[in-house]
C-alpha cells in the first residue's frame, strides 16, 4: 500500500455504504427503514450473524438455534454480498417467525466480516448485543455464561469468550485435529496481538462475543478495520477506553466450511494488525468520545 493511501484511509467508513442499505425486508416482502443504536433499545438482547456466501450453513444455524428465540427476539442476519442464496434462507425464517424477532441486511458489496457485524450492531434494538458465527460453532444457550459474566463487570463491560475450557493446556488438546502449518500460523498470530495490539486477552478471534449496547456504540463508532483482525482493533479500542474485558469459557466446535484461508488470510490479518498499531500511533486513527443515545 502506498504512502499516500496510508495517508488518505483515515475515515471510518459509514455502516450503509448504499442507499438500500438504509432498509431492510419486512416478512411481507416489504421495506422498512432500520432502526439505530443510537435510539433507546426495545429489546434485552439483539443476535448479529454475520454470513457470507453461507446458504448451507446458514440453514443449520437457524435450525439449530431456533432456540435462541427463548433468549431473544431480535435476531439480526448479515449477508456480506453473497452470490448464493444465504438472504433468501435468512428470510425464510423471516417470514416464519415475522420481521420484529428476525431481520435480514443486504449489503450491496462484499465489505468483509467486521464491517457486517458493525452494520448489525448499528442497526440492533437490544439491551445487549451479541455476535455470533453463521457456522453454529458454538452452542447459544452458552450466552447466559456470558450474561453471567457481564453482570460480575463495571459499566461499559465487553464479553471475549473463549474457545477452550479451562485452563491454557487444553488449548492443544481441543485443536490436536490443525496441521502443524495451521497452529503455527495460529501462536504467530497470537504474539503479534500480543506485541502490537491487545494484551491481556488470549483468544481475540472467538466469534461468539458479548457486549452492552453502550460499550457496542463506543467500540464500533471508532472501528475502522472491516476484515478478519477487526476483533483486534474493537479490543484495543476497549482497552484503550478503560472498558473491562472478561474471557468466559464456553462449548465450541470446529465446523466445516469456514471462509479463513490458512496463508492468505493470516497475511491479511497481519497486515491490518501492523497498520492498526501505526495507525493510531502516528495519529492518523484517532479515538473520540462518542455522543450520547436517545
């Protein structure tokens, strides 16, 4: 990347980056403007499912976890620019279960898994705001575990939870079925989080956090980094706000069909690492206060 795109991709980029955006598909088929984080929630707890591309996926999540109506009635589906059929699934259930408990976005283009979960973060209701992976890795009754935690924090709380029970030897152990080119590439991307970034907080890539609608709106409002290392950047803003992090254990499970490309996405992810640390040392990224909700 050149000096001068360093010097001119300062600006967060909006949540809608399209008119459509601004919409979504009511369970008539109809469009209804989104609501805002910013707006006094109506809702204990919104669900946001970033999904891209996943049309099979996206069906065993639902199925699975229609459970997670009991916890909530406000489940947010993403869908990055998909090419295949994952709106038409989310919608199904849509209409199945009505457009108050169950809402599709369609983003126009494809912006990457940060800058959907922020579009579904933005346009939440809850009290509470949890992201959650389409591929159902991790088991959704597991969110009290979260609430639980959240109720033991000080104001402004954000939940990582982890992917592993327990203590840090039972890392290995849950991940002895990854090559030993994956697991490299995993503890390489551990110490760069760890040197340039988020101390403190062993496992920033878990899908399945948890936070208050005010620690949400403080985080992503200064969120610039929409691909894969975005968790990185909404943890060292956390931390650079003062707002508490707990790690709680939760059941997780390796499913097929993940969109992370060993090599590939790693350099990415540690590119974005690398700028996310000059970036906001240099001062070319910079942390404001955030206006007040409704």
């Amino acid at each position: 990347i050149s000096i001068v795109a360093f010097i001119t991709a300062t600006k967060m980029p909006p949540h809608h980056q399209n008119e459509e955006e601004k919409f979504f598909l009511n369970a008539k088929g109809q469009k209804e403007i989104l609501p805002s984080i910013w707006d006094s929630p109506t809702k204990q707890l919104s669900v946001v499912v970033p999904s891209y591309n996943e049309e099979k996926r996206c069906k065993f999540f639902m199925k699975r976890k229609c459970t997670m109506l009991e916890f909530t009635e406000d489940v947010i589906v993403v869908d990055d620019g998909s090419v295949d059929q994952t709106s038409k699934v989310a919608l199904e259930y849509c209409q199945k279960y009505g457009s108050d408990k169950v809402r599709v976005i369609t983003l126009v283009k494809n912006r990457g898994k940060g800058g959907a979960v922020r579009m579904g973060v933005f346009s939440s209701r809850g009290e509470k705001i949890l992201m959650a992976d389409a591929d159902g890795a991790t088991k959704f009754p597991d969110v009290e575990k979260l609430e639980k935690g959240l109720a033991d924090l000080q104001p402004w709380p954000v939940i990582n939870s982890m992917d592993f029970p327990g203590k840090f030897k039972n890392l290995l152990r849950l991940k002895i079925k990854r090559s030993y080119f994956r697991t490299l590439l995993m503890y390489g991307f551990h110490f760069l989080v760890w040197f340039l970034c988020v101390k403190g907080v062993r496992d920033t890539q878990c899908g399945f956090k948890l936070l208050t609608r005010e620690a949400a709106s403080r985080t992503f409002s200064s969120l610039h980094i929409e691909r894969w290392a975005f968790d990185v950047e909404l943890l060292y803003i956390a931390q650079f706000f003062k707002i508490p992090i707990a790690e709680v254990a939760v059941n997780w499970t390796e499913i097929e069909g993940s969109k992370l490309v060993p090599f590939w996405s790693w350099l990415q992810m540690g590119r974005d690492l690398l700028f996310i640390r000059l970036r906001y040392l240099t001062g070319a990224w910079r942390l404001e206060q955030t206006r007040k909700m409704n």
